[in-house]
C-alpha cells in the first residue's frame, strides 16, 4: 500500500508539470510545487493559458 502511495505522489509531480508546461509554465517550477503540496498542485488548471495569448 506504501509503495502505491509513493508511485501516486510521484506521478503526480511529472503530471502537473506536464501540465504546467503546456499552459506556458515552468516545468520545473510546478513540479516541485507539486512535491511539496502535492495533488494540490493541480490549481495550476484554475490559471490562464500562457501559450494561448501569445499565440494570437
């Protein structure tokens, strides 16, 4: 059970950067925001997209 836990956590991480990463943020940044809050770290959703403005 711990280790699906830690696998959970880390996923986590490399996904909000992901996702960070394709609204036009840091990858880096937003992944160690999610390794210290967290599932927490998807409010980066809640954000406006970066690469949407400055593509028009």
């Amino acid at each position: 059970m711990d280790a699906l836990l830690i696998v959970g956590m880390i996923g986590s991480i490399y996904v909000a950067g992901w996702l960070a990463e394709h609204r036009g943020r840091s990858f880096k940044i937003w992944a160690w925001i999610a390794a210290f809050i967290g599932p927490l770290a998807f409010v980066v959703l809640l954000f406006p997209n970066l690469r949407r403005r400055n593509s028009s």
